[in-house]
C-alpha cells in the first residue's frame, strides 16, 4: 500500500492503498479476529499499511464500527512521527475491572502513566505546543494496558500492520487520579508490577513532564489533522514503564510512587 515517493520497510507489501475499500476490508478481518479468536497468519498482501498513513486509515475503520473514541495510545518520547492509535470508548475501564474471559487471551500486560484531559483541544490559530496543552490536563493516573495479539505468530507480523489493529490493545485500565499533577517527577517515579500478590518488575525511569507535555501536543495536532480532535474526558497513555507476559496470573496490579496503584483481574 505504497504512497508516490514514500518508502515500504522490509518485508512490507507495496501493491495498494489501505484507503477506502482496502481499509474497510482489513478492518473487518481485524475485527473478526477479535471477536472470533481465530487468529490471522498475517493480513493479505494488498491489505497490509505501508506508511503509518495506511495504517491510521485501517483504524478509522476499526473506532467506525466500535464507536466514539475514549482515549489514545502513543510513547512520550521525541519521535517525529511516533507510532499511535486512538482507542474506543468501550475499550477504557475503571480501576478494578474484572474482565471476562475474551476470544483472545490477554497474553502481556503494560504499566503506564496516563493523563486525563480536562477540556477539549479544539482546532486554534497556531498549532499546540507543550505550554498550551498544559492547562487540558485535569490529573495523571496509574494505568494498566491490557494486549492482546490477532496474530498467529507476531513475530511474523510487521510493525506497521500491527499497528493498524490499534497497536494490538484491548484495553486501558484506569486507576485513581492525581489532580495536583505538576507536584510529580513522572521521570523518577518508581513503578511496580505485582501478579497475583508477588512482585514481577520494577524501574524507576520513566518520560518526564516535559516530555510527556511534548507529546501531547504532537498527538493533539495530528489529531486535529485526522479529524478527531482530542476531548475533554479522554484518557491518553504516555508510554509502557514496565512490560511483562500474565502467563497464569488472575489478579495484576500496578504501583506507581506517588501516583498510587491500579489493579485489574484476568478473566
């Protein structure tokens, strides 16, 4: 799915454009999977994303059919052209969900810190930046972000059409928020994933405010240009601090210092 002058990484199809039908058509095959759990091998060639364009319009199609957008996913960091994806509404739970057993497994799980936003980012006569983005921001939250894969093999399955399946989320889990955010070193803060009652991964690093106000802005302005401006209420991840795999595990939860903790239960 090649644009004129854009270059398709390794192993990526440049046949067609996921605009359109194209899109429509790898959408509802993403969707099936999730709703069926038989997993795709890969997506047919001529449906695979070969730019992050391709792949933003594979999920338009995917939020088209789950509905109004609740909350988005993307790394603070300094990329350009960071990998993100908006998430549906239906997909963002509270602090103690307890989740039914799905079609696909949650198979990793991922600790954030996540933002909440106060007022809605509204197109305006310059673009945002880290100084006017600061004042949406209503709290900061501890978050679990539930993955799951559509994937027989992800290994085989390349970056760009991964991201196309909403980055492979199935879900954030939101804990308690933090009004008087500005108070917390988001760059030192430690953070803990705890399984069932025993500890699986600590660190204490993570982006900075500055970092995360940084991104922001970028996600606010590619937003505006996608059309989906970004609102008030929705929830925005910043990047996983800590990764791991749930294996057997029932209960997970999430310790960040300073920030409080998030628990989730595994159907």
């Amino acid at each position: 799915m090649q644009h004129d002058g854009e270059a398709a990484e390794p192993g990526e199809s440049v046949e067609a454009s996921s605009t359109g039908s194209s899109a429509s058509e790898a959408a509802q095959l993403l969707l099936e999977a999730r709703r069926t759990g038989i997993t795709l091998p890969h997506l047919l060639p001529h449906l695979r994303p070969s730019s992050q364009a391709d792949a933003h319009h594979i999920q338009d199609a995917i939020i088209a059919q789950l509905g109004s957008v609740g909350g988005w996913k993307i790394f603070a960091g300094d990329d350009a052209a960071p990998f993100l994806s908006p998430l549906p509404a239906t997909l963002i739970f509270n602090q103690g969900h307890v989740g039914a057993r799905g079609p696909l497994p949650i198979v990793l799980v991922e600790l954030e810190i996540a933002l909440t936003l106060g007022r809605d980012l509204w197109a305006q006569k310059s673009s945002y930046d880290a100084a006017s983005v600061r004042e949406a921001v209503a709290s900061l939250h501890p978050l679990i972000e539930l993955i799951t894969f559509s994937w027989t093999d992800r290994d085989q399955v390349d970056r760009l059409t991964q991201l196309s399946d909403l980055q492979n989320s199935a879900g954030f889990v939101v804990g308690g928020g933090l009004s008087d955010w500005e108070m917390l070193d988001t760059g030192n803060a430690k953070s803990t994933l705890i399984f069932d009652g025993v500890e699986q991964a600590n660190a204490s690093t993570g982006a900075d405010t500055a970092t995360i106000l940084r991104t922001l802005a970028l996600l606010a302005n590619h937003a505006l240009a996608r059309g989906m401006p970004l609102r008030r209420g929705q929830v925005i991840t910043t990047g996983a601090r800590l990764v791991a795999p749930t294996g057997a595990a029932k209960t997970i939860r999430g310790e960040i210092a300073g920030l409080g903790a998030v628990e989730t239960t595994l159907g």
